[in-house]
C-alpha cells in the first residue's frame, strides 16, 4: 500500500503551537459522561465473562464465541486506562490515577510503569535517535544489513507475525509486566507499582479459581486474556508501522511531524470504532493527548483535513504487516524482499 506522500500537508502547514491552540479546547472532559463510559465498558464485560462461564456446561465452542465479544470489551477497558495514563478522563490527576491503577489489575499492566513508558513513547516516536522505550523495534536497511547473521535471524523471528501478534503479545502482559527489569534508574516506585498491580491480580485469580474453579477459569479467562492482548498489539502496530510513516534523527526530526505523518488513521466500521475507543484516530492523538477519546471524532468533524492524514482502511492495514524494515533511501517502510532488490 502507498498512499500519497502529500497527504499530511494540509495538517504539516500548522506548527505543534497552532495546533495545541485549535486541539486545546477538546481537551475538557465530560467527567459524567467518562464515568458512564466505564460502567458500560466494564459491565458488559463482567456479564460476557458469566456468560461465557455459563456456556461452558453447554459447548466450550459457545464459549469461546462469548468470550471473544468479551476480548473486545476488555480492549476498551484498556482504552480508558490508557486514556488515564494522559490524564484525559477525569479533571483530577488522581481520579485518572486511582481507576488506571485499578483497570491496569484487570488488562494485567501496571499502570504507573506503562504511563511512563508510553509517555517516552509519545515523546520520541518516529525519531530514530531515541528508540527502544514503548515501541516496536524496527531497524532501518543499513542497521540490519550490517548485523551478523545470527542476529538478522533474530530480528526476522522477532518481527514475524506468529510472533508479533501471538507470542509476543502474551509475553508481554504475562511474564513481562509482571516485573519492571530494567527501570532501577527510576528508583523503587516501577516496583512498587508492579508488585501492587501483580498483588492485585493474586487476589483476583484467587478469588475467582475459588469461585468457580482453577481449570474453569483458565479454560474462560486464558482466551479472553490472549485474544484481548493480541488485537491490542495489533493496533498499537498499525497507528505506526505504516509504508509512508515518518522516521527522521537529529534536527530532522520534529514532534508534529511525528505525529502527523508517523501516526495513522485507522478508519474502522463502527463498530470497532467504539469497541477500541477511537484509538484508530491516532494523529490526533498524538498531537493532543490530552483529548478523552470520545471527543476525537469531534475533531474530524470540525476539522476535515485531518480526516485525509495517513488515513487506512481495514483491508489495508493487513498490507502492513509485511513492512519491517525502515528504508533511509526512499523514506518507507519495505518489506525484507524489498530491502533485497533495492540493494
């Protein structure tokens, strides 16, 4: 997939200052209307999860239908927490705090570990100088031509999709957020966070293996866990793992380059739309994350330039998955086969 490499003008022309003016005023939430978004994002997923127990007794095969709805809504719940990590849902900080920390128990990620990580993120996406925190590795044509062979092996596994979308996501928020190696830098609060997080989790599963059984509630909880975690990879790959991304070092690099040209707009049907909170309308975002998501659609709305920016479908976005490697030359992402043809 190439779409034109002028699409992002209309957005570019506004500097970051401009664009913090006109997106500014989103910025104010609507704490009733956040409060009733959580209770029907985290209601209807408790329900789906009886449901799904209740299936059992009739077919796992019923099962795992309800439970992939339920995968859906936990997505979402995801959403809000990350929406809290931006300190976007509520007008208090430690109202966005306390239900983060709270959701991060149930989509198994600390939430104060993951704020700061994806804060870095929003800092340094598409900047080739600052890679490694909060992103998906992606090496450019020269770094990965001048690996050793072993290497290149590993960067071509890491980045396959059976790993990508299926391993890696149940790595990730099993075994990797349950402990924050590496962030000793920060002090002892990533741990406290994470051992308070995986404290919280304990008791859940304990409870709920007490309740209804502990291969009961693998056999209803595991795909809902896997299935939820993959998408959420999946879609964090998307808003950045595009053909005419932008990836720039040094002065060459900007913010709201970054964020209009680096970041996509996964223009989903509706449905999806709102099962993953508007997080496909990720330029936006990453110009003002400061926006509850349910007031993005109000900036396509009253700003329709923006609506033609990296915009993708859902077909295709399954062409993406295919880039892995980020071409200096021609300034896209390329497939290894391309990197093979132009070299």
């Amino acid at each position: 997939m190439r779409r034109q490499a002028n699409n992002s003008d209309a957005g570019a022309e506004r500097t970051a200052r401009e664009w913090m003016q006109i997106l500014g005023p989103y910025r104010e939430p609507n704490q009733t209307r956040s409060v009733l978004e959580i209770a029907i994002t985290a209601g209807p997923f408790v329900l789906l999860w009886i449901a799904s127990w209740a299936a059992l007794s009739v077919s796992y095969w019923l099962s795992l239908a309800i439970a992939t709805i339920a995968a859906g809504f936990l997505v979402r719940l995801f959403m809000i927490q990350h929406d809290c990590g931006h300190g976007a849902l509520f007008r208090k900080r430690i109202a966005n705090d306390w239900v983060g920390r709270v959701i991060g128990v149930v989509t198994l990620t600390p939430y104060d570990v993951w704020r700061r990580n994806h804060a870095i993120h929003h800092a340094s996406s598409g900047n080739l100088d600052r890679r490694g925190i909060g992103d998906i590795q992606t090496l450019t044509v020269r770094e990965y031509r001048a690996l050793p062979l072993w290497r290149r092996l590993a960067y071509r596994i890491y980045r396959h999709p059976v790993v990508m979308f299926g391993i890696g996501p149940a790595y990730l928020f099993m075994l990797q957020h349950r402990l924050p190696v590496g962030l000793m830098r920060a002090g002892w609060r990533p741990w406290i966070t994470s051992m308070g997080t995986n404290l919280g989790i304990a008791l859940v599963v304990i409870l709920m293996m007490w309740l209804v059984g502990a291969g009961t509630f693998l056999l209803v909880h595991l795909p809902i866990m896997l299935l939820a975690s993959s998408i959420g990879v999946w879609l964090f790959y998307v808003q950045h793992q595009f053909e005419d991304t932008f990836w720039a070092e040094g002065s060459s690099w900007s913010l709201p380059d970054a964020a209009l040209q680096g970041s996509s707009y996964y223009d989903l049907p509706m449905l999806l739309r709102w099962m993953t909170a508007n997080i496909g309308i990720h330029h936006v975002h990453h110009l003002y994350s400061g926006i509850p998501y349910y007031r993005l659609p109000e900036v396509l709305r009253d700003h329709p330039d923006l609506a033609a920016v990296s915009r993708m479908t859902l077909t295709e976005s399954l062409r993406c998955v295919r880039l892995r490697l980020w071409d200096e030359s021609t300034r896209r992402l390329v497939s290894f086969r391309e990197a093979r043809q132009h070299r």
